[in-house]
C-alpha cells in the first residue's frame, strides 16, 4: 500500500485541489476536440477526403497518442510532482497545436512533389499521407497522449480511491470532448473561423498549463512514496477490501489487455459504421455529424460518471466486467432495433434524428464507458507503488486501446462494410464483443462451470436471436425515407452508401447516403446537360475539358457530346460510378466513350496535383450546405481551378437556388478570383475567365454542323448562336452592383455555406430578375 506524506494538503484543500485536476482535464478533452476537428479539416484539404485520406489522417492523430500514452506510462513513476510536468505538457500541446496550421502547409508542397512518382501505388500514396500527417501532428498529439498518465499520477493524492479517480477524470475528459465538439461544430468555425479556433484552444491549452504549475508548485511539492512493505498499515481495512476486490491474477490482467485491445476496435468501427446507417436520415449537414459524434461521447462520459460511485464496493469486478462486455454485445444490436423503428418518424421529420442517434448510440455507448474505467483499474490494481509502476499500466493500457481504435476505424470503413454491409458488420462486432465477454467470464474461479455454460448458452442464443431479427438498415432507411419506389440497386462503398430506385412513374433517381443527387426526370436532364453543353459552347475551341464530379453523369455526358476534346472525370467514389451506369439512357452511356478517362479521386487533390491544363471545367458537385462541400466553394479551391486552366480557359459555376446570403457569398467568392466572370441562365449558372469572354459565332455554326451534337443542342433549346446568346444575364459590373459593398467571402478558414447557422439567414432567395446585361460586346468582330 501506498504510503502519501502529504505537504500541509489536508482535508478541504486536497478536495479543492482534486476539484482543480478534474478542471484541467475537461479543458483538456475539449481542447483535444477541437484540435482533432481543425485537423481533420486542414488534412482533408490537403491529402482529399477520399476514405483513404482520411483513414491516414485518422490513424496518424490517434498513433501518436497511443506513443504519447505509452511513453508517459514509461516515466510518470518516476516523477516526484507528475501535476508540475501535466501543466509543462499542456503548455507545449498549445503551442506546438498552433504551430501545424504552418507545418501543414510545408508539407503541402512536398506532398504534391512526391505524388507523380507513387500516384499509382496505392501502398506506397497511403503511406506517404500517414507518413506526413503524423510528422505535422506527431508533437501535439504524442503530448496530448501523454496527459491521462500524468493527471492520474496526480490523482493518487486520493490514492485510497484510485479507481474513482480514474472513472471520474476519464468520463470528465470525454465531458470536455462532447463540449468541444458543440462548440467548434456550431459556433467557433463558422463564427471565428479555424485559425482562430486554433488560437482559442491553444489559450485554453496554456492557461490549464500555467495554473497546474502553479497548483504544483504552491500547493503539491514532491511527493515520497514509500514501498508496499513500509506502508502495509496505511489503508483502513474497507480500503483494502476494495483493493482485494480489484487485485487479479497477471494472467487476468493481460487477458482484460488483450480485451480492450479488442474493445478498442469494435467501438470505432461501430462509431463508422452508426456515421454511415445514421447520415442516411440525417440531411448530411455538418451539425448532424457533429450530433452523431456528441451521442458518442455522450455514452463514453455517462457510464464512465455512473459506474466511479461503486468502486467503493467490494464486488466481484472481473466477474463485473464480464457481464458488462456480454450485456455491451446484445445491447448494440437491440439499440439497432429501436433504430429501425424510428426511421418511420425520422423521415417525416428529420430532428428526430438527434433523438435517433443517442437512441440507438447511448445504451452502447454507455456500457462501454462504464467498462473502460473498470477495465484500466483492474489492470492497475496490485500496482499501488512505485516498483509496480501504476503509470506504466495505465499508459499501455490506453496506448492499446487507442491502438485497436486505430485499426477499428480502418477495417470499419475498408472492409465491413464494402465486404458485408451495415447489418451484417454489426453482428460481426457484436459476436467479437460477446465473445470477449465469455473469455473474461470462463476466466472466474467462481461461479462454477456449468453456471458458466449456461449464460454462455443463454448470452448466445439471445444474440442469435436478435441478429435474425435486426433488418439490413440501409434498405430499411432508404424504403421508409422514400416509400412507395423500387429499389433497383444498394451499394454500402467505403466512401458512400450509394442506391437508385424508381418512383411509380418510372423515374429513377441516385441517392448518395440517402440524399438525392440526380435523376432522369426531363427537367433534371435538361439542367445538367446545360452545365455541360455551355461551357464547351462559349469556349471557341476547347480541346480539354475537366469535370469535377459525375454523379448520374449528365453533365459529364453533355460534355463529352463534343466529340473533337478529350475530357477527364475525377469522381470521389467508386460505387457512384457503378450507380451512374443505371443512368446510361440520359447520360449518353459516359462511361463508355473513346474521348473520357475516369479517375476516383478527390476534385481537389487533382486540381492541386495535376499539371496538366484545361480549355473547360465544370462540375457536378455537392450542395454547399452539405458536410465537407466548403471545399468546393471556397476561393482556394476557385483558385486551384483558374490554376487548371489555360490563359483562354473558361471555368463554369452552378449556383443553386439557395437562399440570397448564400448566393451572394458563392457568386463574390467566385468573382475574388474570375473577374472576368459572366452570368447565364437567369443567374443560375456563372462562368468564369482569365481574360474577357470571346464569342465566336463562326466557331458555334461549325460545331452545329455535326447532326448528332445538334439533337443534343435542340433538347436543352439551343437551336442557333441567338438562342445561345439569349440565355446571358449580366457582366461582372452588373454581378458586383448586385452583390453591393459587404466583402464576405468564402474561405477554407471560413467555409460558411457548410456552416450555414452562422449566417444571417432570412430563408429569401436571391432575386436575380433585374440583373440585366448586353452581350454584344463579348461577340468576336
């Protein structure tokens, strides 16, 4: 037992002085979101959000907390003052977190060096992502691992009561996590942007540091902590019963380490997993990602906070244990249930997916926070002095959880659920999850065999049962969200979960995670086959065209009709490009054409990484309010595609009817970086030039002399040169009369068409009915 010689700390003054650890670390797990929030964003922009990109960027930020646990559990033993050396860390993860956004930007450049030679080589393009994120964030997050360790260390001034210093700073610090995924998901990147959200958790960060070192100083000087043998008379004896009733076998213990190795992976692949069958109902904002998350978290904190109180007691906590990981594996399969019985309600109304998400996240999620804590204490227990080192346990014990989430978001994404589907990966991760559970139970001295074999039996059956029950949610969401069509197609692709159906009319339309991204309604053909078609038509001989984007491939399509220019299509996710093929009857079989080359990646990454250029881009992109779209709308990307383009290139732009804040911030980011922009098509559609547009009429009669071009021409009321001429709106002039004097724009530090409750949103849309212009100065003489 350990024996504490207090400095004058007693009484009230340790309890104020615990209250202030508690403090520092929910500052700390909010912090750690934030950053882990700005990070994902500045990774995206550099490396793609392709589900490889992301996956790299993931496994980096969680690689180096696992070394930083791992190595503060190496050394914390050895500190005389571990709450001296926790604010030291927190000082330096401020400033070497606000030190990546400019790392970030070095590496930029080398990445896009290197990338010609291995672009090929998916081993090789995947390494050098994850190779790169992790020397950026290898600092911060090695010192962020570093900080349970530490804080713990110097929780042992309630020694006597490790183990509810553990459940309470971990469910604390996840408290702090939820707090900071709120706040830098509704309010500090849309309000402040993320330089100075980076700035606000870099404060936070050095005042956390300043005051534990002051705390440390003042209040903690060194601490003696004699050996088990010198200190055998120091704990009271309901201590030590609490203490026996934690102590296990080392055999025991390295089976709870292997368990939460274990535990680890299924709780983010199911948090994947949950991401992917939830955003099917969601609308696919930002706030409904971050609603997800927060329900994550929330389970983490709330069975972390509810279990600390019984470490007082002398239970059973291996057999504890066991009963917690069996009930975690058939709760996560009853709470999909309940799941599928919401979608009926979520698809009337969809804030009823916030109740949805913690519905059937939480009871899970809850479980498994009740276990973690559980867990690390009884892998720590018996080590209650120096020799057996407390912080050593504790950091490999969080290193290999951390560890087994790393490789639990990878195989989630890249092989569940491509491989087997939501439903059935679940069940997979349930049945891991039971059968750790078992191991632990069949582990017990007591109870005795046959009791064992009968909840084995009984647990299994139970599963079984409910597994034969739980429906394939995907199909599920999607026929509740749009009842009455015939499912012609689902595909759940690392990327998306992608299905077409047809509605009773005989349209069909192309769902991307449950939200509508094209159809082969006449009047959606007509509007993509435009996007296409005028930009290849202002542009007086274009030989190269890029398309961002194929969806149901129209506009690709339109694009591709000309068929004297080669066109590149950069699409995001292979299973879009299996679902464009249901669409070759208006798509003019894309695909398929001798003058298109495909390439899945993201639009971009390829606009950054490419050297070649384009007489023409267009797009078919994502709504702008939609998770992840700021990065095509911002001016950096706007920038990347004027840098794609030849001296007479033209990029063209659609504008949805969004709301008029909306319109005016997309149309004067567009015209920061093409100020000789034009609009067309009643404001719908802006094109954006180098130099001054330059209408050939020559040029446009000559291409109308293939047969098969002007067919195409004829179904979107393009008969001759006037009626080209006829769908321009205005001019730059006339665009920047309309847009008046505010100078907003959008950025990547500010993407605020993705963040959309931070603007002063009226729900008007844009009345572009009085922009008017003559289009006889930009004819050809």
């Amino acid at each position: 037992m350990i024996k504490i010689e207090q400095a004058p700390v007693v009484g009230k003054t340790v309890n104020r002085l615990y209250l202030l650890l508690i403090i520092f670390f929910l500052v700390s797990g909010l912090c750690g979101l934030v950053y882990q929030v700005l990070w994902s964003r500045l990774l995206g922009l550099v490396f793609g959000v392709t589900v490889y990109a992301v996956s790299a960027t993931l496994a980096s930020f969680m690689s180096g907390l696992a070394i930083g646990s791992y190595l503060a559990g190496r050394f914390a033993d050895r500190l005389k003052n571990p709450l001296l050396w926790y604010g030291i860390v927190e000082i330096f993860v401020g400033l070497t977190a606000l030190a990546t956004p400019w790392g970030l930007q070095r590496i930029e450049n080398l990445y896009a060096n290197l990338y010609p030679a291995i672009a090929d080589s998916f081993a090789l393009l995947t390494l050098l992502r994850f190779t790169l994120a992790f020397l950026v964030l290898m600092l911060p997050t090695v010192l962020m691992g570093t900080t349970l360790p530490l804080i713990i260390k110097s929780s042992l001034l309630k020694a006597h009561r490790l183990g509810e210093s553990i459940g309470v700073l971990y469910a604390t610090n996840t408290a702090g996590a939820i707090a900071g995924t709120l706040l830098t998901g509704f309010y500090l990147i849309g309000n402040f942007g993320m330089m100075a959200s980076f700035q606000f958790a870099a404060a936070l960060n050095l005042l956390v540091g300043i005051a534990a070192i002051v705390v440390a100083s003042k209040y903690m000087p060194p601490v003696s902590l004699p050996i088990a043998e010198e200190a055998s008379d120091v704990r009271l004896p309901t201590h030590q019963a609490e203490e026996s009733a934690l102590v296990v076998s080392k055999p025991a213990q390295r089976l709870i380490l292997v368990m939460f190795t274990l535990s680890g992976f299924i709780s983010f692949a199911l948090e994947v997993i949950w991401v992917r069958v939830l955003s099917l109902s969601s609308g696919g904002s930002i706030y409904a990602f971050t609603i997800m998350l927060t329900a994550f978290l929330s389970g983490i904190a709330l069975g972390s906070y509810l279990i600390t109180p019984f470490f007082r007691r002398p239970w059973n906590w291996l057999a504890t244990l066991a009963i917690l990981e069996i009930a975690t594996a058939i709760v996560s399969l009853l709470s999909l249930l309940l799941l599928a019985k919401l979608y009926p309600v979520m698809t009337r109304d969809e804030s009823w997916m916030q109740v949805a998400a913690f519905a059937s996240i939480l009871p899970t999620t809850t479980l498994l926070g009740m276990a973690f804590p559980v867990g690390l204490r009884l892998y720590s227990a018996g080590a209650s002095s120096v020799k057996d080192e407390i912080g050593k346990r504790i950091g490999r014990f969080y290193s290999l959880n951390v560890f087994g989430s790393i490789v639990g978001s990878i195989v989630g994404g890249f092989l569940l659920l491509p491989r087997l589907g939501s439903r059935y990966s679940f069940i997979v991760l349930a049945a891991l999850n039971l059968a750790g559970g078992l191991a632990l139970l069949a582990w017990l001295p007591k109870p005795k065999a046959i009791f064992k074999l009968l909840v084995a039996a009984l647990s299994i059956l139970l599963l079984a049962l409910v597994a034969y029950r739980l429906p394939n949610l995907s199909e599920t969401a999607l026929k509740q969200r749009y009842s009455g069509n015939l499912l012609l197609t689902q595909e759940e692709g690392m990327q998306t979960t992608v299905s077409v159906q047809q509605d009773a009319r005989g349209r069909r339309t192309l769902y991307l995670d449950g939200r509508h991204q094209a159809n082969d309604s006449r009047r959606m053909v007509r509007i993509h086959s435009r996007i296409g078609h005028l930009a290849m038509l202002l542009h007086n001989q274009p030989q190269e065209a890029l398309v961002i984007g194929l969806g149901g491939g129209v506009t690709a399509g339109a694009v591709s009709s000309h068929t004297y220019a080669k066109v590149d299509i950069v699409e995001l996710s292979d299973t879009v490009i299996r679902g464009s093929e249901w669409f070759r009857h208006v798509n003019l079989d894309v695909l398929h054409r001798p003058n298109v080359r495909l390439r899945v990646d993201d639009g971009r990454n390829y606009l950054r990484l490419t050297d070649k250029r384009y007489d023409v881009l267009t797009a078919d992109i994502i709504p702008p309010g939609q998770a992840g779209a700021g990065n095509l709308y911002a001016a950096e990307y706007f920038k990347l595609c004027a840098n794609a383009l030849k001296e007479d290139g033209l990029m063209l732009q659609w504008i949805q009817d969004k709301s008029e804040e909306e319109y005016k911030l997309i149309m004067r980011t567009f015209l920061s970086v093409f100020p000789h922009s034009t609009l067309w098509a009643k404001g719908t559609l802006i094109v954006g030039a180098k130099k001054p547009l330059q209408l050939d009429r020559a040029a446009f009669e000559r291409r109308l002399q293939d047969a098969t071009l002007q067919q195409h021409l004829e179904q979107i009321g393009i008969t001759d040169f006037a009626s080209l001429c006829a769908l321009y709106t205005t001019d730059a002039a006339g665009m920047q009369a309309f847009l008046g004097n505010d100078s907003l724009i959008l950025t990547d530090d500010r993407p605020l068409t993705e963040y959309f409750l931070s603007l002063k949103n009226n729900g008007q849309p844009a009345d572009t009915s009085k922009l008017k212009g003559d289009v006889t100065k930009y004819l050809k003489p």
